[in-house]
C-alpha cells in the first residue's frame, strides 16, 4: 500500500508574503537598533519635502515594535487573509491595505504630531470588518456585520478614550470602516 505524501501549498501568496515582510522588517529593525523602522516604517510628523515622509505613509503597516506586536496582528491576518485572499484576490486585498495605511498614516500625520504610528493592526481591523461581509447580499445588511461594528469599534472607542496606552485606537478604527466600506462595495451585487 502507498502512502500518499503530503505537501506543503503556498495558498495565499499576497497574505503570506505580506507576513514574511513583516517579520523581516522587525529583523531588520532588531538588527540596526530601530533606526530602520524610524527611517522606513513609521509614520510621525515629518517635513514635507522628504520623499520618505510619503512613502511611509504606507509603509508603516510593514513595522512593528516587538515580536509581541508582530505576533498578535499576524495571528488574526493569516486567520483571515487566506480566506479573504481567495474570495477577492491579491489585488484587491493589496488596494485594501493600501488604503487603510495611507488614510492612518495621513491622519495620524496630521491629528497626532508627537506621537509615531506602525504595526498592521488597522489592516487586521480591516479583515475583520471585511470578512463580515462575506455572506452579504444586495438589498440586507447581515445581523453578523452589524454585532462585529459594534463590538470591535465600541471597543476601540471605549478604549480610545477611557485607557491609556500605546495602542492607536484610532487606526484601528480607520481600518475598520476601510474593510466595512470595501465588504460594502465589493458586495454589494
């Protein structure tokens, strides 16, 4: 009798190469003392007219403070990446996290001069709004979508205002409308 073997699949490249990023970067930012996060991952109040000031405007959600910060998003990213990944592709989930680090990154710019903004937890706020939507049917918004929103941003406006930490409610607040607005939109038909 032969024993079928098994083998490993790659089954969600953009989801898996963006957490191989992620753990790189934090490498990376062990390795040179944090000055590659500060200069490449970050988002904080910086001059106008330093090209980096805009490109970390995405880049930031590639950075992480520890391995403890790194660890709590990717659990919730590869739970729900690869779902997401095969129902509306590479292409549109990389608009999703495109636009999710963009809009924090801007407002963190903007509304919080001294304070800096990484991690990809306003991606995985994003995700989670996002896989909410995925029983969504024109013309009837799910119980489910409705019981996540209050939940995940009661949560995060609750603590926003009553918790004191390093922690950007905020971001995940803005992810969390990116991913309902996305679910919306590309639901909707």
């Amino acid at each position: 009798m032969a024993v079928k073997r098994k083998r490993l699949v790659f089954n969600a490249p953009f989801v898996l190469g963006f957490a191989f990023v992620c753990v790189a970067v934090l490498l990376i930012g062990i390795l040179t003392g944090g000055r590659s996060n500060e200069l490449l991952f970050l988002v904080y109040r910086a001059p106008l007219d330093e090209p980096l000031t805009y490109i970390r405007f995405f880049t930031h959600v590639l950075g992480h403070a520890n391995w403890g910060h790194l660890f709590n998003n990717m659990c919730y990213f590869l739970l729900l990446g690869p779902m997401l990944e095969e129902r509306y592709g590479a292409k549109k989930l990389l608009l999703l996290v495109a636009l999710t680090a963009l809009i924090s990154g801007l407002v963190n710019f903007i509304a919080f001069p001294t304070t800096a903004l990484c991690g990809a937890s306003g991606v995985v706020f994003a995700f989670i709004l996002l896989t909410s939507f995925t029983s969504f049917r024109s013309g009837g918004i799910p119980i489910t979508v409705i019981i996540v929103a209050i939940l995940y941003l009661g949560q995060q406006i609750y603590e926003g205002i009553f918790v004191s930490d390093d922690v950007s409610q905020l971001s995940h607040i803005i992810g969390g409308l990116v991913g309902a607005a996305a679910g919306y939109v590309w639901n909707r038909r």
